[in-house]
C-alpha cells in the first residue's frame, strides 16, 4: 500500500527552488527534517514559503537553514516568529560530518531545492552544489535549444 499514490511515504511539494537548478551543479542530495514553530508550520502547510536566497551552514557541529522565509500565520497573533529566523535543520550525525567534509570544499555550498512535507513533517531538500560560471550557464542553455529544436525537426517529419 506504501508504493500507491496518496500513500504514507509520499511527498507533497509545498515548495521547489527551480533558480537552484540553474545557477548551480548538484553533485549530491540529503533530506533533512526541520525545526519549526506550530504558526510556522501552519503557514508552511498553506504554502507560504519561499526558498529564494536560502542556503545552509554547518556551525559547531549542527545544521542550520538561513534565509528561508515563512509568512506569518494569519491567525498566529503573538505566537508567530521572525520569518527569517534561521532554523536547526535535522540529520544525523554521519550526514553532517559528511556535508561538513564537502562544504568545506572550494566552490560547493549547501542549498536548499524543496520544501515538502511527508507524513504530516515539514522537510527539505538540502543539495550539494558548486556554482555554475557565467559561460557554464550560456553552455547548458545553448544545449537546451540544441535538443529543442532536434525534437521540432523529428516532429515536422512524422
């Protein structure tokens, strides 16, 4: 029954980060859960959030989630916090050494690319990544048109 659709492991995307794809090179990906507050996860299930600018950092052994904004819940009143706090992200230790050990690294950074939420938990999808150059980007685009108009060319002939 877990395989089916609208099954207990299934994953309902509140939130994609479609500019990490192209500003970036995913060499690695690791879903964490979050720490959040009831109004935060609230406004989370409402899909008021947004993954743009947000990037995550090891410090003193732990994992945290910068930038990422949560609206304010509507009802929230005093209970809501600051929408850009930043937030404890949850993984287990052999997983943070090792995202340690990689974004250490020159050139890799620790970005978030969804938010979703599985069994009723808010958790997002952290990627290892190394920024594209400027001519790596005008690359994969000119690839990209490449393959377009291959696909328009086959198509006009059946």
């Amino acid at each position: 029954m877990s395989g089916q659709a609208g099954g207990p492991d299934e994953r309902k995307v509140v939130v994609a980060n479609r500019k990490a794809r192209h500003e970036y090179t995913i060499e690695d990906t690791v879903e964490a859960g979050l720490v959040l507050t009831g109004t935060e996860i609230k406004s989370i299930r409402d899909g008021k959030a947004q993954l743009t600018d947000a990037h995550a950092r090891i410090e003193d052994g732990e994992a945290w989630l910068y930038n990422l904004h949560i609206a304010p819940y509507e009802q929230g009143g005093r209970f809501n916090v600051d929408p850009r706090r930043r937030r404890k992200l949850l993984l287990k230790r052999k997983e943070i050494d090792r995202l340690y050990g990689k974004a250490e690294e020159r050139g890799l950074a620790l970005i978030p690319t969804i938010l979703f939420l599985k069994r009723g938990y808010a958790k997002i999808e952290l990627a290892v990544a190394r920024g594209k150059k400027l001519h790596d980007r005008r690359e994969a685009i000119a690839a990209r048109e490449a393959r377009r108009e291959q696909e328009r060319a086959l198509a006009g002939r059946d």
